[in-house]
C-alpha cells in the first residue's frame, strides 16, 4: 500500500498565464504530471463509507480508482473509471466536482479536498496516450435501439446499451457528434479532440452516428419503432435560448449564448478562414452568472475584445457558475458588474448596438429558490458603451420532436416529463433524459439519466421478449 499524503492542501493545477491564455484557445490547465497525480492520489484516505460516490451522478468507485493511482497501476484505474463512466476525459475537465463529489470529500472538513477531477482528467489522458488496446465487440443480443442526441446524455446511454449487446443508432441534428460538448463548451475548457476519442471508443463498439438527421423533420419517433427500434431514448438537449423581452433584442450585434458558442466552437468563427466569421468587438456584455454566461465571456477576450462585461442581476456570492471559471474570467480580465440589471439595448441609426442601459439592483427576500430576490434600486439607471450583446439567461428543449411525437407529454417549460429516474416518458417504449427533460443542466447530470435510461430499457426489452 502506497504512504499516505496527509498534506491538507490539494496539488495546484498548471495552467496557462491568464495574460497570454486570454488571447489564444488552447485548453488553459495543462494537466497534473504523473508524479503530481500519484502525490494527489496518495491523499485519499480511501473511506470505507465512500461518501464520494454517493455523490457522483454515475457513480464511480472514486477511492478504488484512486488507490490504483496512487500505487501507479493507471490501466487499472482507467478500468474501474470505464465501468461507470462513458465520458472520463470530459468529466474529469467541465464536471462540477467541488459540489458532488469533492464536496462530500472527507478531507475537505479540515482542509482541501482530494483533486476527484484532475485525477479522472489525468488517469483518462494518461489511458488515451499510452495505450494501444481497442475496444472489443460486444456480443450481439439481436435488438435495436435508437437515440436521438448526439450529447452526454445520448452517448452515455448509446454506450451502456452498445455494451449490453444491443444493435445503437444515434441520430444527430448537426453534422458532427458531440452535442453540448461541442458546440457549447469551448476549446480552452474541453479539446475536441478529446470528445472526438471518447465518440470514436464508442464507434469501436458497435455504436452507430448519423448526422445531419434532425427527429421531427428527417423522421418522426414512430418511424423508429417501424424501423425496427423497441426502444427511443430521447437525449436531444435543450438548445433554444431565451431573451428577456426588453427593447433592443432585434439589434444587429445581439446574440443568444447559444449561437455565439455554437459559431466560435462548432464553426471556428475565430479562424481567420472561417466561412461564417463572427463580429469583431472592441466591447462586450455577457449577461448571464451562469457557466455559459463566462464561456461566452472568455470566448470574446479571446476574439479580440478590448473590454468584456458579465452583467448580471445578483451579486458574486449569487453566481451560479462554478468559482473556478469565475476565478479564471477574473484573472483573464473578464469586468463583473454584478447587482445589475439591463433594461434595454440601445441601437445607433443603423441599426447596430452601440450601447446598454442597465438598473442597479439589492437584494431583498428570498425567493422559491432560496437565493434572495434582487429588486431594482429606483433611478440608478446607467448606460454601458459596448458593440455586442451576449444573452446568456437559459435555454429550453426544441418543440420540435414533442410537436411530432403524439402523446409525449411535456411541462410548461417544454420539458419531456419522465416517470422517476428511469426516463421513462407517457410513451411506452420511449425514454428520455438530460436537459431535454431537466431543461439546461450540467454533463453528468446528463450522463447519470443517460446511464439510468440504458438499464431501464434493457429490463423493458428484456420484459417482452
């Protein structure tokens, strides 16, 4: 057994100088070396009660899989991270660990918890680097699945089913696979590269992508189950965003979040080449607290912007965004102009943004969330000189495939209602998960329905034949 580290401090992440990562996209952590992830391992405590994995959407046997590492067995900590995880190289770089698992890490009640993350991050990386093993065939048990949604939640599930023996197709919208992992988690947080491995392990195994087929228009649900489907797994997002209603939004230098990422990421709008470029701006305003809200942020630094603003309603201890990409829009310069609240965008006389009007705001009761509800302070109203406006306020599921689908229900917001954590949808033989169901969410959380929807589907396959 390797000797423990009993150091109450958690070893830093390298990472790129924020004043020459704010100009480039190249992942900004760099990565734990081997020596810095057999030191972090040796921290683990390896807790019989394992309060970690309770808190792991997918659950991950985290101190077994950590114990490998910290005695330099890494084939066998990858091993144990593959038998619950589809995705590690991308969980280990965007999961929110610091509440999940981290969180419930007992290290962290007297002092910092044991790096979870960057020790999946670098046990997935040292396993793609080093090893030349292909994945192998699963036996063929004479069924067939469709997924619509080339996203967490649909590749997750793909995977799971693919290794139960199961014939998978995916169907996908966009022209590539990835969903959410590609059009809206940039390159300096998440390589493609990396996603475009863990989409090529699961082709490995039998799982099959198509592209460019949008569900509702190419083909309906009901044409998957003729087409020999028993099962529809439904992991198709939530990617219409949504705009606050207030005068301006039609301006010419308005964006959604949404489209802003989907244009830098999946169409690389920032390479001089590119065929749909961006707008180059000298001043910016995200407005938004979310993880979206500082992708956006970070993403027009990185464009060119001189200034970038994250406007948003409630103050720094508020964000919802996780606080080390908070942390990293700071140092990159990234302006937080919190406790504000914009009113309405301001054109010039060609129609292009040339500015925004925003509202102080303090914060007064709690609301049903329990975060205090901000409450406009009267006659604080202030402009902002900017070029480009970024909403960043949420999104919902496409009414596309709950419009062509009869008797799927949904909620109010358009969410695909599920029976429990199964995914079990008002359709028999339907299932669904991840933000289509959730509305935006986080990736594990999508993997976690994704992974809970694949065993409930074997057993109701299973159950009629």
């Amino acid at each position: 057994m390797a000797q423990r580290n009993m150091s109450n401090v958690k070893c830093p992440m390298p990472s790129q100088d924020p004043k020459v990562r704010a100009r480039n996209f190249d992942e900004v952590a760099t990565g734990y070396t081997y020596e810095m992830a057999v030191d972090e391992a040796r921290r683990c405590l390896n807790c019989k009660n394992k309060p970690c994995v309770g808190a792991c959407p997918v659950a991950i046997d985290i101190p077994a899989f950590i114990e490998r590492v910290a005695n330099e067995d890494m084939d066998g900590a990858f091993e144990i991270i593959s038998r619950s995880s589809a995705l590690p190289a991308v969980c280990g770089r965007v999961c929110p660990q610091e509440n999940q698992c981290e969180g419930k890490c007992v290290r962290g009640i007297k002092g910092e918890s044991v790096g979870i993350g960057r020790l999946e991050r670098f046990v997935a990386d040292w396993h793609r680097e080093h090893s030349d093993e292909t994945p192998e065939m699963p036996k063929s048990n004479g069924h067939k699945v469709a997924i619509i949604g080339a996203g967490p939640s649909g590749l997750t599930a793909a995977g799971d089913l693919a290794k139960m023996g199961y014939k998978v197709t995916v169907y996908e919208a966009l022209h590539t696979a990835g969903g959410v992992l590609v059009y809206g988690i940039p390159e300096f947080r998440l390589p493609k590269s990396i996603v475009q491995k863990e989409i090529d392990n699961l082709k490995a195994i039998g799982v099959d992508i198509e592209t460019n087929m949008v569900i509702g228009k190419v083909l309906t649900v009901d044409e998957l189950f003729e087409m020999g489907n028993e099962a529809v797994f439904i992991g198709s997002g939530a990617g219409l965003p949504r705009f606050m209603n207030i005068p301006g939004e039609s301006l010419k230098g308005v964006y959604s979040a949404n489209e802003y990422l989907t244009r830098v990421n999946l169409m690389k709008a920032y390479r001089p080449d590119s065929k749909t470029p961006i707008k180059k701006s000298a001043k910016v305003a995200v407005v938004g607290g979310g993880n979206v809200a500082m992708d956006a942020a970070r993403s027009a630094m990185r464009l060119g912007a001189d200034t970038v603003y994250i406007v948003y309603r409630r103050g720094m201890e508020e964000l919802p965004a996780r606080k080390e990409e908070v942390e990293h829009a700071m140092e990159e310069g990234i302006i937080f102009k919190t406790l504000n609240n914009p009113v309405e965008i301001l054109g010039d006389e060609n129609g292009f943004v040339r500015g925004i009007r925003c509202i102080e705001m303090e914060l007064g009761e709690p609301d049903a969330s329990g975060r205090r509800r901000p409450v406009e302070k009267p006659g604080s109203e202030f402009e902002l000189e900017v070029d480009t406006v970024i909403m960043s306020i949420g999104t919902s599921p496409n009414p596309l495939i709950r419009s062509t689908t009869p008797g799927l229900e949904t909620n109010r917001h358009g969410c695909i209602i599920t029976n429990g954590d199964d995914g079990l949808t008002s359709r028999e033989g339907v299932y669904a998960g991840g933000d289509a169901v959730t509305g935006a969410a986080t990736v594990i959380l999508a993997m976690g329905a994704g992974k809970n929807a694949a065993k409930a589907i074997d057993e109701y396959i299973k159950s009629k034949n």
